[in-house]
C-alpha cells in the first residue's frame, strides 16, 4: 500500500486560525460537479483559486470562497506566489482519493472476470 500523503497544515499569522487541507471522495465529487479538472491546472493557472477553495472543503466545509481567495490573495501575493511545493502537494492528496484501500496481500472482496 502507497504511502499516506500528508495534509497541508496552514495558519493565518493575523488571525491564528489553522486550517488542514486535504480532500476526500467528497471533497473531490464536489469539486468536479463544479466543472472542475486537475488537469487544467497547467493550462488554465486562474483555476488555483477553484482548487485551493475545494482542498478546504473535508475539514472546513463552512470556509466561504472569498476567505480562501483572500488568503492567496493576501497570504501569497496571489497565485504568482502559491509555493510551487504546495501545490504539488495538493495534487497529490487530491490523486490520493482516487487509490485503493486493499493492500496487496489482502484479497479485494470483490474479483472480476472477464
């Protein structure tokens, strides 16, 4: 079984508040519903502030859209000064959702055959 991938810890140094950034299945079916796809990332960089928004969703569902805009905004400078190491991160805990729980030695509970 793959590693576990750690969640990205934030904290406002105005507010103190600490945030965890992370996604699961949720998190990830919400962001799609919304038209989201992580592979337009590279080719549309505006869409960070769709992504940033939905990695607060597992752990800070009430965490409104112009809180986290205004973080990058006012934290980072905007998305020109998202840490290149934070984003890769959450591209992997968003890929993370998409693994399987079975470890190798285990027997899945359900086997196909075609």
């Amino acid at each position: 079984m793959a590693e576990k991938v750690k969640p990205v810890i934030l904290t406002d140094s105005l507010t103190g508040e600490k945030y965890t950034l992370e996604f699961n299945r949720e998190s990830v079916k919400f962001a799609e519903a919304r038209g989201f796809a992580i592979m337009d990332i590279e080719k549309y960089p505006m869409t960070l502030y769709d992504f940033f928004f939905y990695a607060f969703r597992m752990h800070h569902r009430n965490v409104a859209r112009d809180k986290t805009d205004k973080l990058i905004d006012e934290g980072f400078g905007g998305i020109a000064g998202l840490p290149e190491a934070l984003i890769e991160r959450l591209v992997e805990l968003y890929a993370q959702t998409f693994g399987t729980a079975v470890e190798e030695d285990e027997n899945p509970r359900v086997v196909v055959e075609l």
